[in-house]
C-alpha cells in the first residue's frame, strides 16, 4: 500500500526518485541527478530538495498511519545548509511525534558525490492525518 502511494507520487516518478529504505517511523528515498532536478549552476535545485525531504518525512509517518490513515503536509521548515553537489540526493525521514490529527516529522538530505555524503538540508515537518480513502 505505501510502495502503491509513492509510485502515485508524479514529480517524484517523472524525477526517478526510489524507496530505499522504509521500517516503522522511518523512510529513505533516492533521486538521480538529472537535467529535470537542476539548477543553473549544476546542482540540485532546492525546490527539489525541499520536495524530497517532505515526502521522506510524509513517508516515514504513513509507515505508522497506513492502512486505515496516511498524511498531508501541513507545513515545513528547511534549513540547505550546502549546495547539492553530486550524482545522487538520499533523504532519511523520522517521526519524531504522532497523534489523532497530527504528526511531527523530519528528515535531513545528503548529497551523494563519489561514494561520499554530504548533509545539505535539514527539515522539520508537521503532517495533517487524514482517513485513507
């Protein structure tokens, strides 16, 4: 159910994006770089990276709420403390706290360059939970 909802995700199909790694309350995700997800100097463009990170901590909050519920965000804050610079983004959300109506999440992205990781962004997110329909 949950593989079923990312591969639903449009942006993140059309970018290549992958599940790489889901247990209770966490999630990581994959991205390529690609012409479709840069910028003009090269790198990652942050609107991508913001995007990534919200949906490793949507993801990591709907593996505790599906099947009966799952989430929307309901805001964010992003910190890009580095540009993303490398072949690859992997972000690794958590839950941090859930409850009836909402869950806090978060999750920080790495720029992957030459086997090497480089944080580039941290995220703290709050997620509306929703009936899944």
């Amino acid at each position: 159910m949950l593989l079923e909802s990312f591969n639903a995700q449009g942006a993140l199909m059309a970018w290549d994006a992958r599940l790489t790694s889901i247990t209770p309350g966490a999630c990581e995700i994959s991205l390529p770089f690609s012409a479709a997800v840069s910028q003009q100097h090269g790198y990652f463009h942050g609107g991508v990276i913001g995007t990534i990170a919200d949906a490793a901590g949507g993801y990591a909050s709907n593996t505790l709420l599906m099947p009966v519920s799952e989430c929307l965000t309901a805001e964010y804050k992003i910190n890009i403390v580095a540009p993303g610079i490398g072949d690859t983004l992997i972000a690794r959300g958590k839950v941090l706290k859930t409850g009836k109506t909402l869950v806090v999440s978060s999750a920080e992205v790495f720029a992957v360059q030459h086997g090497k990781e480089q944080l580039c962004a941290i995220m703290q997110q709050t997620l509306f939970v929703i009936d899944k329909k």
